[in-house]
C-alpha cells in the first residue's frame, strides 16, 4: 500500500473528527447552560409548596436533610435494586411502606411544624431528617 493512498486523507479526517466528537461528548454535562454541580446527600435542601424530591440511592438518602412546608408532597426516587422504607421514627407520622427498586412514590409531609427523623425499616442504618416549617 503507498502512503499517498487516496483513502488515506478521507480515513485520517474521519478518525480526527471522531475523536473530537467523542472529546466534546465526553465533556459535557448534558446541559450546556449551566456547569455541572456536585451534591451532597447531608445538604439539607428546602422545598417550596410544589413539592420535593428524595431520591434513594447507594443506601442512602439524599438530601438526608430535607426542610418542607406543612403538607407538601414528598416524591421518593428509589434508584437501589433493593425495596426501602420512609419511615418516620416516632408515631409513624408518615410512612411509604415498601418501595421496589426503580419506583417512585409521594407521600405528605405532616401538617404540624418540626423535625421528624426518619429510616428505612428495612436498613435500619438509613437515616434523614424532614424539617417541616
């Protein structure tokens, strides 16, 4: 094969604009207004009166602290394979019961003002805290 082959010119351009798209794919954040954001699942978030987001995943609830108005509703993202629990720790205030890996349920923040610990009754070592103000 010689190196001044016709073919080797369009097979050079294509690999080079390849590797630039892969370059700038990789790059991005999937949302190009806005740079990319790390979280922490300790953050204590607050919601407004259209609702909030828990979202469960690797064993843990994030945010672990949330801060909600009185009867907003509390949407759960569960992302583990394994089923978990919302369960408030004292009187069952508010409890999801089983959530299946890959659901989402949406249960209502208690209309009384405070704090409220709750687990997962099924990994007890899952633990968060809704703030209801």
């Amino acid at each position: 094969m010689s190196l001044t082959s016709p073919h080797r010119g369009r097979t050079t351009l294509a690999m080079g604009s390849a590797c630039v798209l892969l370059t700038l794919v990789g790059c991005s954040n999937g949302d190009s207004t806005s740079p990319a954001t790390a979280s922490t699942s300790s953050a204590a978030t607050s919601a407004g009166p259209g609702g909030a987001r828990v979202v469960i995943e690797n064993f843990t609830f994030g945010p672990a602290n949330l801060k909600v108005r009185p009867g907003t509703k509390v949407t759960v993202v569960n992302r583990d394979s394994e089923a978990h629990t919302v369960t408030a720790t004292e009187d069952k205030v508010f409890d999801t019961g089983n959530i299946t890996g890959g659901a989402t349920v949406t249960f209502t923040a208690p209309s009384t003002p405070g704090s409220y610990s709750y687990l997962c009754t099924l990994h007890p070592n899952m633990k968060g805290t809704l703030t209801v103000t």
